[in-house]
C-alpha cells in the first residue's frame, strides 16, 4: 500500500492552512506604543489657597482662584523607563473676596509660580491602557502667592488622554507645602491643558510582541512543513525517519532529564556551598557591615565570579525590639548596604538582588514579649543568600 500521496495531499493541507492563517494577521496601532518623547503642554490652572489645603477641595465658589486665559505652559521630556522631567510656569490672580489663608481676599493679587518635577508613568506597572496615562510624581518649585514669596516641596498626581501618537490632553492636581510654615501656607493647584508630544520614538506592546512572537513560530513552522513534504516523497524514508525521530526524542528526554537532574544536584550543592558561608550577622540597630560581615561576603562574591550564571537574592531581616515600620525600614538598609557591598567588588547588579521582611521571619522563639538574650536575638539580624537563578 502506497500511502506517499496522501500523507503528501496531507502535509500540504496543513501547510497551506497555516500560511493562510500567517496572512490573516494584521498589524494595529495597538501593537505599537509610544516609549519616549519631548512633550509641550498649554493651558489653565486653578490655584485653591483656602487655608486649608485638604479640606473642602470642591469648594469652586469661595477656595478656587483662575484666570479666563491660558495661565500655564510646561515642556518635558519623557523616558522609555517612564520616568519624566518637565519644568512648568503659572499664572493666576487671587481674586477679591475668595478665601485666602481661611479669610475674604480684599483684593485682586497676583499668583506666579515656577515647578520643576520627576514624575512617573503608572502605565508601566499597570501595562499599555490605550489612551489613558495616569502618572504620579514629586518635585519642588517657587511661588509666590498673596504678596508672599516662598520655597515649596510637590506632590503631582494626573492623568493624559491621549488622541493620536502627538496630541493629546493633560489633568493633574499638584499639592505645594511650604519650606518655611511659619511664614507661608499650603495650597493646591489643579490644571488642564493640550498637551503635545514631539520626537517621538515608538515600540512594540505587549501585543504586538505577542503577535511578533506568534509571527516568527509561524514562520518556523511553515519551514518545518516544507521539509516535511519533501521527505513525504518517499514512504519508506519517511517512516524511517518517523522512527528514527520518535526514538531521537526519547534519547533526548532522557539525556534532558540526567542533564536537569544534574543541574538540580549541582544547584543543590552549591545552595548548600553558600549556607555553610554562614549568614551576615548585624550589630543591634545597625546596618553596616563589621569586618567579619565582608569576609563571608568576600567569599560569596568569589563563589559568584566562579559562577557567571549564578543569581542571588538577599533577604535581611530585623529582631522583635522596636516598631514593625523601623525594623522593615532597617532591614532594607541592611539588604542594599548587603547588596552595595557585592556589587562595590564587581558584581553586575543585575545578578544580585535583594528582599526586605523586617521582623517577620524570626528563626527562634524571640517574638514581642518574650525575653531572650542577646545572642537570641542576634541570630535573628541577619542577610540570608538563596539562588534565584542557575
């Protein structure tokens, strides 16, 4: 029984429905995203110095100052990373008889102001949403604002709608606190303006990776199919190709299993390697690292040089005594300054990482209220070393 030209009729009908389904894709202004940019942005602001900054925020009628022209103008620029830098200058005038430090303005009285701010874009933890670009940020300014001149510490929550790749809308509110309180108040600023992106540099969502992905599989395929036909021609090499195939996967699996055996063994061994190190151990209320600390550490920047593939996370953590906010505070300073060290002897940062659990991981019985002693609890403020990566 001749079975060549079926299976070869066979072949080709896969083949054929899977460039059909390769032509089928599309590319969408979807796949691609904008990643950085120059941005320009005019438009107004509203300026609410009530007395009470969080208070009554929607009191448009008595608290919010504006002026019936564009009063505001910012230029930035805007990173792959997400982060931004702009500089923005305001207008506005305190009009007569708002509320202005808690009491009626007798006066119209110019505001001026001048913000310099980092802010970052939340679509980078969130993932691509389209046209909506919420951002946070921080930054400091100088305004002056009822006749008096003051320095000021800011806190930038908005958002950009986004209508084509270069124009777009821009809303935010920006908290100003005062560097010197005895002098000078509080305030909120609220703005809205048209915002215009230029030099823009664009790349692939997440989909359009998805789909570049799916494309280049695809196109593998096909060639697989090809070569597939043309040991369809004849039936007996075929099957023994299948054959030899079927028993070449088999030796495959089972050298892929020694082989990830092996690597297990070996990951083990050297996890084991770096626990007989010892853990960094810190004095009380301390996150610097004593003489014997470096040494251990010495030894494990050796067994990582030693290994170029190896990835290590530190964990540090704090003993009971103190606020659970200032033992998670100082065992992060305990994993950077860890991290920091390593890193100072010439390993990459990106094979170190490093995790904080404060008082959270005890290793003995010394929890809040429990008398222990001080080595007790010693063994509790430590970095641990464990393989992320091998």
């Amino acid at each position: 029984m001749n079975i060549s030209k079926p299976l070869t009729m066979l072949v080709m009908a896969i083949f054929s429905f899977t460039l059909t389904f390769a032509q089928d894709v599309e590319w969408t202004k979807k796949d691609s995203i904008v990643q950085s940019y120059w941005l320009v942005t005019v438009g107004a602001n509203a300026v609410d110095d009530s007395g009470d900054e969080f208070g009554e925020l929607f009191d448009f009628k008595e608290g919010w100052n504006m002026v019936p022209y564009p009063s505001r103008v910012s230029i930035g620029r805007y990173f792959k990373n997400g982060i931004g830098l702009e500089a923005i200058g305001s207008y506005n005038r305190y009009k007569e008889g708002k509320i202005v430090d808690n009491v009626v303005n007798p006066e119209d009285i110019d505001y001026w102001g001048l913000d310099f701010r980092v802010s970052y874009d939340l679509n980078q933890i969130l993932g691509h949403t389209g046209f909506f670009d919420p951002y946070i940020g921080i930054g400091a300014g100088y305004t002056d604002a009822n006749n008096q001149g003051r320095g000021t510490y800011n806190a930038i929550v908005g958002f950009r709608t986004w209508f084509s790749d270069h124009w777009g809308v821009d809303f935010n509110s920006t908290g100003k606190w005062a560097m010197d309180t005895e002098n000078a108040t509080n305030h909120i600023q609220h703005a809205v303006g048209v915002a215009y992106r230029f030099e823009v540099e664009k790349g692939l969502s997440r989909k359009g990776a998805e789909k570049l992905a799916m494309l280049q599989e695809m196109e593998k395929e096909q060639q697989r199919v090809q070569d597939s036909i043309a040991k369809a021609e004849k039936e007996a090499r075929l099957l023994a190709e299948r054959l030899q195939k079927e028993k070449e996967a088999a030796e495959l699996a089972a050298a892929e299993k020694a082989k990830k055996d092996a690597e297990d063994a070996r990951r083990a061994a050297l996890q084991n390697k770096i626990n007989e190190l010892g853990n960094v151990l810190f004095q009380f209320d301390s996150s610097y690292l004593t003489i014997r600390d470096k040494e251990l550490l010495d030894q494990l920047v050796a067994i990582m040089k030693d290994e170029s593939n190896l990835m290590i996370k530190v964990t540090a953590h704090t003993d009971s005594r103190g606020t659970e906010k200032y033992n998670q505070w100082l065992s992060e300073r305990r994993a950077e300054r860890t991290v920091e060290y390593v890193v100072s002897k010439g390993i990459s940062e990106d094979r170190i990482s490093h995790e904080a659990y404060g008082e959270t991981r005890l290793t003995n019985k010394c929890t809040d209220g429990v008398r222990c002693t001080e080595e007790e609890h010693s063994k509790n403020r430590r970095s641990e070393f464990v393989i992320e990566q091998f």
